[in-house]
C-alpha cells in the first residue's frame, strides 16, 4: 500500500504540473462551472419558486442535494473523465500493451494515471452550496460526517459502472459515447427521488442505481436515511467494486493487443 501510495503521488504531482501550463483553462473552467452551478439552482428555484416542495424536500434540502450532486460532478471530471474516458482510446490505439506490460495493477494505472484540476471549481461549489444550506438548517458536524460515509459508497459504485464500460471497448472498440450516456443519467440526480414518478424511482434505484450517488448521501446528512439503503449502499459499492476487477481479468482474456 505504502508503494502504491508513493506511485499516486506521482501520478497526481506529473499531470497538474502538465496541466497547469494551461491555467486559462482553469478560469474557463471556473466560469463554466458557475454558469452550471446558477442554472441547477434556477431550475430548482422554478419548482420551489410559487411554494411547491417536492415530497418531504424543503428548498433548503433540495440545495443539499443539488451541492452533492455537484460534488459528484467535480469529482467525476477531476479523476474519472481524464482516466476512464482514456480506456477506449488506450484500446483503439494499441497503447493498452504498454499499461499491461508495468510492473503495476493494470487497473490501479488506468483509474488513478491523472488527475484534472478543471473539476476542483466544481468541489468547492458543491462544498460551499452544502455549507450554506446546512447552516440554514443548522446541521452539526456529525451530519457531515454522516452523509459523508453514503457519499463515498456512491462514488465508488459510479466508479465500478463508467469502468466496466469503459472496459467493453476491448470488445467494441468505438464507443465513446458510452460513458456520455451514464453522464445523462447522473443529470437525474440533480433533483430528489420523490421528483420523479414510481417508474423512474424504481429504474434510478435498481437499475441504474443514481438515487445511491446523490439522494441517499443526502437524507443520510439530513438525518432522514434508512440505515438499510445506507447498508444496501454499502453491499452494492463492494460488489461491483469486487465486480469491475474480476470483469477486467475476464477482458483481458478477449483482448489480443495491437501487435496480434
């Protein structure tokens, strides 16, 4: 652990340094950011604008929510999109055989190779957005912390899924926009379950499992999570996180590098 900790930091140090050379993009990335950031929260001021709530959800909790979901989205275009998006091009390309041939776990370089500062704008938005509707609510620290422990399992059942298919690739080759249409259904997230009708909760949940990315993190801070869906996103993280690296070991069995 303490070897793949050093090789992290490397990772991470090498590609800001890289991206850095570019800092306009940070600005660029920032403004895009808030220009995301005020329209989540205009759209969801349209709901509550004329005293509707959605079941069981005051303003301020929806703003709970739309924070963690911005959270997500930070974190996805901080380590997720710069690593994972890669997987296919890796395949495409042929330069899979070189990631295979390091003496590391293929799966640890292809999900941690580099780090994307464009996503931080996005986490502390999301951070400050929980902050200010916890202080209207008057969360305590312990409500943090609680929402914290689902939040994790969710990015790593985010995680689990955008790799396994990215990994299809080796069967499909082309297809980029695999990872797009998981990014769409995250959009559902934004707002909480109860938004939605019977049908969509159920497809979010035991489907696609979003309501485990964003609404059960935040009832979990809002003190109103069942601690079976908190369970439930306990089991569901492991086994597809126990999933993902058996998928890619039977992957590799089908793929036959760009020199074969």
């Amino acid at each position: 652990m303490i070897r793949y900790w050093r090789v992290l930091k490397l990772f991470w140090a090498t590609a800001i340094a890289a991206e850095m050379e570019y800092r306009l993009n940070f600005l660029l990335a920032a403004i895009s950011s808030v220009c995301g950031l005020i329209g989540s929260i205009f759209g969801l001021f349209l709901f509550y604008r004329k005293g509707y709530h959605f079941q069981g959800w005051s303003w301020e909790q929806a703003l709970v929510l739309l924070g963690i979901f911005t959270l997500l989205q930070g974190c996805s275009s901080t380590l997720f999109v710069p690593n994972l998006n890669r997987i296919v091009r890796h395949v495409q390309e042929g330069t899979l055989d070189f990631v295979l041939l390091r003496p590391i776990n293929s799966q640890f370089w292809l999900s941690t190779h580099t780090l994307s500062p464009w996503g931080l704008p996005d986490l502390l938005f999301g951070v400050g957005v929980i902050v200010y509707a916890g202080m209207r609510l008057k969360l305590q620290v312990t409500d943090y912390l609680l929402g914290i422990i689902p939040l994790s399992f969710g990015l790593i059942i985010l995680y689990s899924i955008w790799f396994m298919l990215g990994v299809t690739s080796i069967w499909f080759v082309k297809i980029f926009n695999v990872t797009e249409v998981l990014r769409g259904f995250m959009e559902a997230g934004r707002y909480p379950m109860a938004a939605y009708p019977a049908a969509y909760r159920f497809f979010f949940t035991f489907v696609v499992p979003i309501a485990f990315l964003t609404t059960i993190p935040a009832e979990a801070m809002l003190g109103q999570a069942n601690p079976i869906w908190t369970l439930g996103a306990a089991a569901l993280a492991i086994a597809l996180l126990l999933a993902s690296q058996a998928f890619w070991r039977f992957a590799l069995k089908f793929y036959t590098s760009a020199s074969s």
